[in-house]
C-alpha cells in the first residue's frame, strides 16, 4: 500500500507559504534591527514582526472559516476578518505605546517588512495550489 500525498489545497499551501517566511524573517528582522538600532532595536523589531506574524495567521485560519461557511456570507465575513485585524494590531501598539523599551521605528519597519513577506508566501502558496480545471487552461502559451 503506498502512501498518497495530502492533496495540495489552497489554505493548507496558503497557510504554509505564510508561516514558513513568516518564522524565517522573525530572527532575520531582529539581527537586521540589532545592527540598526541595538538591543532596544532588535527588541522591538522583533516585537512588530511577531506581532504581524500572529495576527496574520490567525487571520487566514479565519478566512479559512469563513470560506468554509456559506457563501452568501463570504464577503461581510471577509471584511470582518479584516477590520478585527486592524483592531487587534492598533491595540497592541496603543497598548506598547506605554512600554519605555519600544523603539517606534524598529517596530514599524519590521511589521511591515514582516506583512511584505508573510504576504508574498501566501500568494505564492495559493497559486501553487491551484487545480487545473480544463486541460490546458494553466498553460501559458494557451490559446482558444
């Protein structure tokens, strides 16, 4: 009996393509921002990469949930994915705004730096994923 591959689906490749990157960049921000900035560079480097690493994943397992759902309701409960999002990240740096250790800039830089990579693996993983649906429609050179 051989063993058959898991099928290759959209989320699983998506959510892979984001947490591989995503875990790579986390000690790469906060070595790039240690040079920059010091110890309170790396610090808050990697603070905002973690911080957009586990709001993100958290955000595709629930798109996940919602894909699965009805699709009447995908859009709104897209959106809703979305804005909890924003929320979440804008009370974790309101809430570090208090913090005396924070450095804004590494912290900044490094979110977005860390959203750039974890964005590009999971569009990567989602077209990897992609199923043919008529022959030939995943050609490039293709005509109809």
């Amino acid at each position: 009996m051989t063993a058959h591959p898991a099928p290759r689906t959209p989320v699983r490749m998506m959510l892979r393509g984001a947490l591989v990157p995503g875990m790579i960049a986390l000690p790469v921000l906060a070595g790039a921002f240690w040079t920059y900035a010091g110890e309170r560079g790396a610090l808050s480097a990697l603070a905002g990469a973690a911080t957009v690493f586990v709001v993100l994943v958290v955000g595709l397992l629930g798109i996940t949930a919602v894909v699965m759902g009805p699709a009447a309701t995908s859009m709104a409960g897209a959106g809703v994915v979305y804005l909890g999002q924003l929320v979440v990240i804008m009370a974790i740096v309101a809430l570090l705004t208090r913090v005396d250790w924070l450095d804004g800039r590494s912290f900044a830089l490094s979110a977005v730096a860390q959203t750039i990579v974890m964005q590009v693996g999971q569009i990567w993983g989602y077209v990897r994923a992609r199923h043919e649906i008529h022959p030939g429609s995943l050609d490039r050179g293709a005509t109809s």
